[in-house]
C-alpha cells in the first residue's frame, strides 16, 4: 500500500490527514441533519454557538472535556505499550467508587484540597485494580485484552449497580446514589479562572479536575518519554521480540503500563463524581471510556494530541446538548452519531486518504545519479 | 422459598431462556463467520440494534414482517461492508471500526426514530399481524397431557415464532457452510493463514468480504426477532448489551457452531433465571443478588479465557489486516 511510497511529512500526517478525516465525518453528520428536513449549516450553527460561543458552554465543553482527557490518556498509554485497553469504560466506573468512598468518609472532616490527593488516589487506584486481571492475563495467559477488557466493563458494572443498589444507597431513598458529599468531598468549580477571560460559567460544572488532568497530561508526557520506563514501555509496544530479547520484562511491562492505565481512566471519576453531581450514580461513566479510544487515535496518543481532541469531543458533547434543545427534531443522540463518525473516520478509516495523499506528498529519495544517467 | 418451588422456577425459566437465547444465537453465528475469517467484530452490537430498528420501521410502515426482516439483512449487511471497508480495504483498526459502528447505531436509530415517528426514539406499536406470530402445534392439549414430554411439547417445541426455529436451523447449516463447503474451508483457512490462500490464488479480500456480509445477514435476523418477533417495536437501545454477551458465547464456544448453540441456551437461560429469581431467596443459599447472574456469562467468559476451562484458541489471523507482499 502506502508505506512503500515514503513518510509523509509531518504537518500531513498530523495536520492535514486528521482535518480530511474529520471534514468528511462532518459532511457526513450534516447529510445525516438534512436527511431528517433540517439545514446542516443552521445546526452547525448551533452547536458552535452553544459549545464556545458564550461562558457557560465553554464551562460545559471544558467539563466534558476533562473525561475525554483521562479516558484518552489511559488507552494513548496502553496504545504505547502495543495493548489496546477497551475497558475504560468500566475502569472509570470502578474509579468513581474508590473517589466516593474517599469523600464519603474524609469529606466530612477535611477541606477539599486535603481531601483531594486521596480522592486522586483512591480513584487511580480502583481504576488500576479493575484492569489488573486483564493486564496479568494478557501478559501470562495471552488473553486477548480487547476481549478481557470488555468482559470487565460488564462485569464493572453489574458489580457497581449491586453496590449502589444495596450497599451504597441512602437508607429508604429509591434512587440507587450515595448521599450528597460535604463540601470537603467536592472539587470546587473553575469559575475564577475562565473569569480571567471575562467569561460566567453560570452552572457550568467546569472544576478543579480539569487541572489534575492537565498535570496529568504532562505525568504521562515525563513518563512516556522521559523515563526508562516509559521507554521500555514503547519498546513493548514497537517490538515485544525484541523488548524480551534486550532484557525488558514482559510481564512486569505488561501489567504496569495497564495499572497506569486503568489508574488514568479511574481518575476521570473525580469529574462527574466529586466535581459535578456530588454523589455517585448509577451509569455516570456514559460512554467517556469509549470515546478515549478516539480521542487517543486522533490526538496520535500524544498528551498535547490529547487534549485537542478532548476539547473537540467536549465542543461535540455540550454543542449536541444545545441542538437538541434549541431543534428538537434533532434528537440529544445526534451527538452519538457525530461521535461515531468520527471515531469512524479518524479512527478507523484513518488511512484512507494516505495514498492519496502519499502521491501528492511523500518524499521521494531524490533519484540517484545511476538512474538519472539512464534516464 | 422452597426447594420443590426453585426447581419448578429452574423447569419454567427454560421456555424464557430459549426465547432469550434466539438474538444471542443469530449474533454469535454472525460473530463466527466474521471472526473465523480474521475479521474481529466489536460492531455485532450495534448492527443487531440497527437491524432492529430497520425491522420495526418497515414492519410498521408495511405491515409485513417479512418486509421488516428484509430491510433489518439490508441494513446489517450495509454495516458489514463498511466494517469490511474499513477493515480489510483500508486496513483500519477493526476494534475501532466496530466501537465507531456501535455509536453511529445507538446514535441513528433514535435519531431518525424521532425523527419519522416522534415518539422519542420508539417506533409506532406494531399490529400482530405485522409481527412474526406463535405456530401452534397439533395436538398441543392432547400430547401436553403427557408428563415431561408433554411439558417440553407444549412450552419448549410449539408456541414458537417463525424466527426461532429458524435460529436452531441456522446452527446445522451454519455448521456445514464452515465444514463442508469449499467456501467455508476457504473461510476458516482466511482467518489462519491468509498468506496460504492468497498463494493458492484466492482473493483474501473478496473472501472476507463474503465472510463480513454473512455477519450481517444473520444479525439482520437477531434485529429483526428483538423489535418484530419478541417485542412489537423499537426501543431506545433494546439490544442493551446483547451483541457482547454474544460475543462473549462466541468465545465460550470456542469459534465452533454447534457449542455456539449450548453457550447461547446457557447465557440465554442465566438471563431467564435471574428475572424469575429478582426479589426471591433461594435454598440454602439465601437471597442472592441478580447482578450476579447478569454478570455471570462474562465472568465465565473470562474465567475460560484465562485457560482455566480448556483452551480457548482464537483464528490465528483474526484482527490483522493481510497485506499482500510486495
């Protein structure tokens, strides 16, 4: 295919490849919105004004986010090591447990940023405890971990609506959540900082999480790239053979990097739970870990990619909310349909124009004198 | 509750556990002819869903459930060949492919749902008569009189819908397409070693394709039983996990037709089980939670691939794309 014509330039394959990718899925949503009788460009409109176009719907797209940041962190650092960790999903929900069990009990005594490096720890460490079985079984049994890893999201499930249903749940109230946490174990609101840009957030829950996760953003940069472990990671990833063979341990590699994994997605717990609903709740994840993978696709699994395309997602989620409002006949999904497209385009379908624009830009070996005495 | 009452509650939940196992049987057949030919499909999930909601449209508008059934293969087989598009033309992530056709059916059906119908994503209730019915058997009050065979005559043989016997035909021949024909040899051979059969001077490409098209043919089926056949419309997310757990007995199965019926019947009759024992305590045991059942295929699912049950050994090839040499 296109590998033999050469490395494409890297603003192509950063730059250019990635906005084809995500122009067609666009006219394709917009197809989708005239399709039902309504104008594609009144509901770009829309969605764009809703999403960036006053205070609170930047709040709400930087909320959302903040998710997308973790959840693509997590699979961006599996995708390194050569493992594609599909169980964000759950991992996140595991993590809203060890954040609510942090608040429900230190909540109570301490402020909030006391509070917080604990409600940190207790998600990543939930989070990574759900991917440990996974992780250890792909490294000594050679489970497939796109299968394991879906298998734990249901599993992750069943176990959290158990808990919340019997467990959790306020004594007498119908509703399966956790009571609401005391100020000390709920992430105060941002508010201050998009002030600084003249900018309300209103309700907006946009909080102190987005910080961690821009911290952890450049933890997983320092990591990644900085540190040997990091390199034995993408050594794995590039080459498990030859990794082994240059004395890297497999299995330690293996299981790690998805503990570190499943610890980025459990953080995103900290977001909805402690920053926004104040309590935990059946189904909060919705979604976020799946959407990782595209954001980790699409940001190159790299964290500075990452938040770009976070924010992207963040605009799709909170634009989506508002056109559904403001044009009902466009239903709330839409959202999940754009979201899928992308994921389809940038994702999956992300090389489609790469021969195309192979031919156009690739570097060619400038030809040697030989063959241009033949010639 | 009493243990003569729990063993009659095991003996009814059986009727309930076929009725269930029928989308899962279609969905892992499906699951079978993809992933044997080295395509892995994440996306079984949203083609059932977007198969149902394409049954239960046309069934509406037409009135015939057969019409409803046809649109349902269309629509699957549409998502097949872009999942094949995606994943055997363009080489793409078939992990990514299937997860991004699984939002695009969650997100289009209530889209378009709403959209022609207004009813918040449902579709319009479906007459019966736009529905697949029950066959009733001769003789069902005569025979039933006899003790277990006629228990098993009346709840288990007769009272079924079209769709479900056809569920239990499509494992034989689903068995003999994959072990006695050519095509089938070629399948499985594709999701082994497809560098083999491409030197035998056989298209990979078109042979994946007509291995992904399968998929979507017997999806087209699991659809159109959950909106037509079970249920007589389309609801938001009806297959609500339905595609995984079929996967998940796909792997149980270990890539074989006949163990996919058995994994099918015993996560479908888990399922049955645990809405009979919601709320009720059993003997010796006590009250025991339902998510338990709900949870347990996939935690069996992974206890065998974990190598405990057996070997599990997945199609060699499955999940990357052949690129021929240069």
């Amino acid at each position: 295919m296109s590998a033999a014509a050469g490395p494409l330039p890297p603003w192509v394959n950063y730059g250019l490849m990635p906005v084809l990718n995500l122009t067609v899925a666009f006219l394709i949503s917009g197809l989708v919105v005239w399709f039902i009788g309504e104008s594609p460009w009144e509901a770009m409109t829309v969605l764009l004004q809703g999403a960036v176009g006053y205070g609170e719907g930047i709040g709400f797209t930087l909320f959302y986010a903040t998710n997308f940041i973790f959840t693509g962190l997590a699979v961006a650092v599996a995708f390194h090591c050569g493992l594609f960790n599909i169980g964000g999903e759950g991992q996140a929900y595991l993590g809203g447990l060890g954040a609510a069990l942090v608040a429900l009990s230190l909540g109570d005594l301490m402020p909030w940023w006391a509070t917080m490096p604990f409600a940190v720890l207790g998600a990543a460490l939930f989070g990574a405890a759900w991917a440990l079985i996974p992780a250890w079984l792909q490294a000594t049994r050679g489970s497939h971990i796109v299968i394991t890893t879906i298998m734990f999201n249901f599993i992750g499930s069943a176990l959290m609506v158990y808990l919340l249903v019997n467990v959790l749940i306020v004594p007498g109230a119908m509703a399966p959540e956790t009571r609401i946490f005391a100020e000390g174990g709920q992430m105060p609101k941002l508010g201050w900082l998009l002030a600084l840009f003249g900018l309300d957030i209103r309700a907006a829950p946009f909080n102190v999480s987005f910080l961690v996760a821009l911290v952890m953003c450049v933890v997983v940069w320092a990591l990644i790239w900085r540190t040997r472990l990091g390199y034995e990671i993408r050594a794995t990833g590039t080459n498990p053979t030859a990794a082994i063979y240059a004395g890297i341990p497999y299995v330690r590699t293996v299981v790690v990097t998805m503990l570190i994994s499943g610890g980025l997605a459990g953080m995103m717990a900290l977001n909805p739970v402690m920053g926004a609903s104040a309590r935990l709740q059946v189904e909060f994840v919705g979604g976020a870990g799946f959407v990782g993978i595209a954001v980790a696709l699409m940001g190159r699994s790299h964290p500075f990619g990452i938040v770009l395309a976070a924010i992207l997602f963040g605009i799709l989620y909170q634009g989506g909310n508002e056109l559904s409002f403001w044009i009902p006949t466009i239903s709330r999904e839409m959202v999940v349909v754009i979201q899928g497209l992308v994921i389809l385009f940038a994702g999956a379908l992300e090389y489609m124009f790469r021969p195309a624009l192979a031919r156009i830009f690739a570097r060619r070996p400038k030809p040697s004198p030989a063959v241009a005495a033949k010639a | 509750m009493t243990l003569m009452e729990f063993l009659l509650l095991l003996r009814d939940a059986i009727p309930g556990g076929i009725r269930l196992a029928i989308p899962l049987i279609f969905t892992a057949l499906a699951g079978l002819f993809s992933e044997r030919a080295g395509i892995f499909d994440i996306g079984l999930e949203g083609k059932m869903l977007a198969a149902a909601f394409a049954a239960a449209s046309l069934a509406f508008v037409t009135g015939s459930p057969w019409l409803g059934l046809a649109g349902a293969i269309v629509v699957a087989m549409a998502m097949s060949l872009v999942h094949g598009f995606a994943s055997i033309t363009n080489k793409g992530n078939q992990i990514v492919s299937g997860v991004a056709l699984n939002f695009i059916a969650a997100g289009l059906t209530v889209v378009l749902g709403q959209a022609w119908f207004s009813q918040g994503g449902r579709t319009p209730q479906l007459a019966n008569d736009a529905r697949f019915g029950a066959w009733e058997w001769p003789a069902v009050d005569a025979i039933g009189e006899i003790p277990v065979i006629g228990w098993i005559y009346r709840f288990v043989i007769s009272g079924q819908n079209t769709l479900t016997y056809l569920a239990f035909l499509a494992v034989p021949i689903s068995w003999w397409v994959l072990y006695r024909t050519r095509f089938g040899l070629r399948l499985r051979a594709v999701g082994e070693n497809p560098g083999a059969v491409d030197t035998a001077g056989i298209s990979v490409t078109f042979l994946r394709y007509r291995a992904v098209l399968c998929a979507g043919f017997l999806c087209g089926f699991a659809g159109a039983y959950l909106s037509v056949a079970q249920s007589a419309a389309f609801i938001k997310d009806m297959s609500a996990g339905k595609g995984y757990i079929a996967l998940a007995a796909l792997i149980f199965a270990k890539w074989r037709p006949v163990p996919v019926l058995f994994a099918c019947l015993l996560f479908g009759y888990l399922d049955s089980v645990a809405i009979r024992l919601q709320g009720k305590s059993m003997p010796f045991v006590g009250e025991v939670p339902v998510q338990i059942f709900q949870a347990l295929p996939y935690i069996l699912t992974v206890v065998l691939l974990a190598g405990f049950i057996g070997v599990a050994n997945p199609p060699k090839a499955g999940g990357v794309p052949y690129t021929k040499e240069r």
